[in-house]
DNA sequence: AAACAACCTGACCAGATGGTCAACAAGCTC
DNA sequence: GAGCTTGTTGACCATCTGGTCAGGTTGTTT
C-alpha cells in the first residue's frame, strides 16, 4: 500500500493539526482566493475546476490535490463566509443604545460586504440557486439570531425608543441595503460611471444609510 | 410513434386540434418560463440547454430547433426582463408630489419583483456575472434614467419637500430593498419559516418600506 | 546521503456540454 | 392527394466536465 500523496495523507495531515508547510498554506490561499471569484461570478455550477485552476495559476491536478473535489471546495468557501459573517455579529441587549446598535449594524455589515465582495457575491449565488447547501444554517443558527434581535428591537420599541416597525423586515432591510453594493457592483459601477467606489464613496454610502433608516425608525441618537 | 415521455402538453394540444402558429407559441412561451428559471437559479454557465428542455418537458433538439441557441435565448430572456422594467419607468415631474411618486416607486418596484421572480433572479444573476450581456443597457439607458430622476429629486430638496440626501443612494436603496424579496426568496422564507409569502405578507413589507424610507427622507404625504 | 513525506502534473476516463443533421411526421393550401 | 411549411427527434460530433492515477520532483529529517 503505497502511501504517496493522496487525499487520505492530506486528511491525515490535517487532523494531526500539522501546523501545514509554507507551500501549502501559501496555495491554498491563493486556490481559495481564485475560487471564491470564480464561484461567486458563476455559480456552482458555472464554475469548473479548470477556471478556478487557470485563475490561480495552478494546473487543474494541482487543485484537486490540495481540495480534494470541486463540492469540498466550494463548501469550504461557504463555510468561511459563514464565518467571517458569525464574528460581527455580537450579542446586544435591551439596555444598548438603538442608534448606536443600528449604527454599527449597518457598518459593520457594509464593512463586510465591501472587504469581502466575493464572499458576498458567493453567498448571493449560494441563495439564488436555492440555497442548496446553506438551507440549514438560514433556518436554524441564522434564523434564531434574527429572533433574538427582533425581541430587543420590539422592547425598545415598547419603551418608545423607536417606532413599532417588524424588526425582521428591518433586518432584511439593511441586509439588502448593505449586500447590494457587493452583489450588484457591477450595476453601480455602470450607473454612477465609477471604475470602483472609493473609500469616501463608501463613508457616503453607509453615512446616508445609517441617515434614512435611522430616521425612518424614529430612533434618534441619544444627547450627549 | 414515439414510446419515450411524450411532453403532455403538446399531446393536449395535438389532441384539441390547435394549428400551427399556435403550436410555435405555446412551446416557446414553456420554454422561456423553464429556462427562465434554469437560468436565474444557475446562471448562464451553469443552466445547461438539457436541463432546461427537461423543465419544459420537451426533448433537448426542440428546444434548440425553437430558440437555435443557448446564447441567444438567455439574451432574449434578459429583453423580455428589461422590457418589463422599462414599462413601469413612466416619467416624473418636478411638480409632482415626492411622497406619492417615491411609494408608487417602491410598490411599483415590489410588485415587478413579486410578480417575475424568476426575471428579478436572472438579472441578479447576470449582474453578479459582472453583467457581460448588459454592461451597455446599464451605463446607457439605465444610467440616464437614474440621472433624470436624481436631478428631479434634488429639486425637490431645494424646496423643501424631502431631505437633501444624495438621490443615487436613495434609488439604490429602493431597488435593493424590493428586489432582495425575489433574489434572496430562499433565504426570506428560511429565516421567517414560512413556504411562501402572501399577498397580506407583501403588503405589509410593502407598506413597511414606503413608511421607514419616506420618513427616512423626510418626506411628508401631502395634506388633503 | 538515505529515507520519507509532501508536492506536482500529464495522461487518461466516463459522462455531460452545446450544437448539427438527416429523416420523418403533421398540417395547410391548392 | 400533391406539394410545401412546420414540427419532432434520435443519433452523432467535438469539446469540456470533475476526478483519478502513476510516476515524477522537491524538501526535510535523520
């Protein structure tokens, strides 16, 4: 049983927690990077292996080597996305400030959309297609968070801290506001005439924003 | 005579006698809706011309003996899609009331999203691609319309009517808001846990966008 | 330098891809 | 029914698909 390079030492390689060589982590991220484009340009299944492969610079057999299959890889992105998406959203209670909470929320999401458009995109397409591989964690894990905001919006709204608006429409509402500027960069780049939003544009962007809905809601920022 | 799964649909026809042309345009009109939603859920890529003559229940030859390429029926879905759009593009004035032009824009907007789903998705999907097909629709057509519509909008501010907010951000916002209720369709239901979204459910988002973005804008309806 | 793991890749495979075509069936007009 | 248009479809083609594999090179450890 020759033990040459193959999934199975990979496996091995990476449940021993081997503190992975310079080559491979230096590969693999530039696989990952390269996929994450192609993926979220095209799809799942309009993405081949080969383009990903031709992105990364890398021969098709080298990225098989080191992801093992085109739905490993793929979920792999998912699962980093998910990731990158559980770290802002920390916990806020009854007590916070609405405006400063709305506030960040709206931030912190357009931060996300704007330092990883791929990620964005290939989450929009993971949705798009259906959700087919995400359809548990938006109706469990992903679900429970919006619960657990909508109770405290709907506190505050008691405490006359905002106006009685359904807080998952709300949430729904930044989300689209935020994501469309990832998702459809391509359609903002061709409306506003830009080759790409500067920093400024996008301090613009999320300034007005946090403007209108704030507004909107009729929570206002608290005097100092 | 023909043992293989004969499509239902044009046994009925045949079978109710419809001549000719008719024939021609109920194939075509299942084939477009079947591709429709092929492509919006895979992209262009990703829809293979197979999968969409099985949607339509129809062998894959006919479909191409229809509509002669995969290329040429995705381009002319995305004109059917863009002809609906520009059919509720009518025209403003700056003597028309902000509050009833911007809710007749976001119901206007719901409606289409709510209606052709599948027409929203595909565009999505062909603007996540990074729009290849309609680039020129986009800083063209599009784009001018957008400008008409902002120079209107700031007048409005001038006198007074709604806050000074850049109006490219605000049409933005409209757009993302309405169209993410057929694009991120898989998710909305995920998260709200239900099969589908009602007509009572759609007026209440509905009425929920007008309220927070109209206030968000400071606009006011008009007195009696 | 020997041994061994990690890395690399061209050749190959079965199946799917978009598209063509020849042959035939069904309708319509005379 | 002849003649013509339209509709229908299985067989076929070159190319691409995800994935495997054998056999090679490089790097590290002893």
């Amino acid at each position: 049983m020759t033990e040459v390079a193959s999934p199975a030492a990979i496996r091995r390689a990476r449940e021993r927690g081997e503190a992975g060589g310079a080559t491979r982590e230096r590969n693999e991220r530039e696989i990952l990077a390269a996929a994450e484009k192609i993926f979220a340009a095209h799809g799942y299944r309009g993405a081949s292996v080969q383009a990903i492969a031709e992105a990364a610079g890398l021969p098709k057999s080298n990225v098989l080597y080191y992801v093992g299959s085109k739905r490993g890889l793929y979920v792999r992105l998912l699962e980093r996305m998910m990731a990158r998406w559980n770290a802002l959203l920390d916990d806020i209670s009854v007590d916070d400030d609405p405006a400063e909470v709305l506030e960040a929320f709206i931030r912190s999401k357009m931060a996300l959309s704007r330092r990883h458009p791929e990620g964005s995109r290939l989450f929009a397409a993971e949705i798009l297609a259906g959700a087919p591989f995400l359809q548990e964690y938006l109706s469990g894990e992903l679900r429970g968070w919006v619960e657990e905001r909508a109770r405290i919006f709907r506190q505050w709204a008691e405490r006359g801290l905002m106006d009685p608006v359904e807080p998952v429409w709300l949430i729904f509402l930044i989300w689209s506001a935020t994501q469309h500027y990832a998702d459809f960069e391509a359609q903002v780049l061709g409306i506003t005439g830009k080759g790409e939003l500067s920093d400024a544009d996008v301090e613009q962007i999320t300034a007005f924003l946090t403007r209108v809905i704030l507004k909107g809601c009729g929570v206002t920022p608290r005097e100092a």
